[in-house]
C-alpha cells in the first residue's frame, strides 16, 4: 500500500486515520482517530498535561482497541495511518522488538520514553496472530490528505477542552 492509504479502501482492509495534538509541549493535549474514507465512527479524548509524542501513542492504542475487534470481526486487515513518525517507525524499523529484549532502555542505554504507552500498545499489537496484526503506514502532515486534517481537527479540539 502507499502512503496514500485512503485510496486503497476496499473490503479487506480497514483504514483507520489517527494523530496527537499538544498546544505547549508538555501541555494540553488531545487524540483522535476516525475510519476513512468517511470520517465515521470516530473517538477523541484529551489530557490536561501531556505531550504530543503521548498524544499519538494513545490516539494509535484508542483506534486498535476500538476498531481492531471491529476489523478482526469482520476478517479485515488493520491499517493505522499516522502522521507520527514516532509510531510507524516504531512498527516498520521493529524498534520494539530491541527495546523488550534491552528492558526497556533505547540504543543510547537510556529509558525508552513513554514506555507506559508503549507497553500497552504492543500488548494490543501482540495480541493478534503475527499474520493479523495492525499495519502502520505514515501520511504527511498538514498536506491536503483530507482524513488527516480531519483527525487533526479533532486532536487539537480535544485538547482545548
């Protein structure tokens, strides 16, 4: 698939847009997610004190735990779309995969941030059979693409709430 995720709707795949927003960073933040090619059903939430790196984890675990059971319900393929190089490098670079087996410290032998998040997303992730799992592809930002405004909308709303 490209980077044109929208496209390639079609009956076995389900495309899920997602993004974070922060207005400050720390600050208030929101998430949200929404199925293309409509923009419906969709979810968004916000934190009083957060990050946009956090923002994007949740609006990424928020659409697998909402949509994935939709999408394995119905024998499709997860796809997650996101403008957060931070979430799909995690997933196309298998970043996770030497994060576990260093306990959670990044190259530099440091914390893995947002490790909280992370675990919980890979739980989900994991959880599926390795064939079924959730695919990520990346859209850029901000460039027209017309869910990932809509998301982005609903984010940055969520986090002035």
């Amino acid at each position: 698939m490209s980077n044109q995720a929208s496209s390639h709707f079609n009956d076995g795949v389900l495309v899920v847009y997602t993004d974070g927003a922060c207005s400050g960073n720390p600050g208030s933040g929101g998430w949200a997610w929404a199925v293309a090619p409509g923009g419906d059903p969709r979810g968004s939430g916000g934190e009083t004190w957060t990050t946009n790196q956090r923002m994007e984890l949740v609006a990424a675990i928020e659409a697998i735990r909402t949509m994935g059971p939709v999408a394995r319900a119905s024998t499709r393929q997860l796809l997650i779309v996101s403008d957060s190089n931070y979430v799909v490098n995690c997933f196309r670079d298998r970043w996770w995969v030497r994060w576990q087996a260093n306990g959670w410290r990044n190259a530099k032998k440091e914390p893995v941030a947002n490790a909280d998040l992370w675990r919980d997303l890979l739980a989900l992730y994991q959880a599926y059979p390795e064939a079924e799992r959730p695919e990520f592809r990346w859209v850029k930002g901000h460039s027209g693409d017309t869910m990932n405004d809509l998301v982005d909308q609903l984010a940055v709303a969520a986090s002035q709430t």
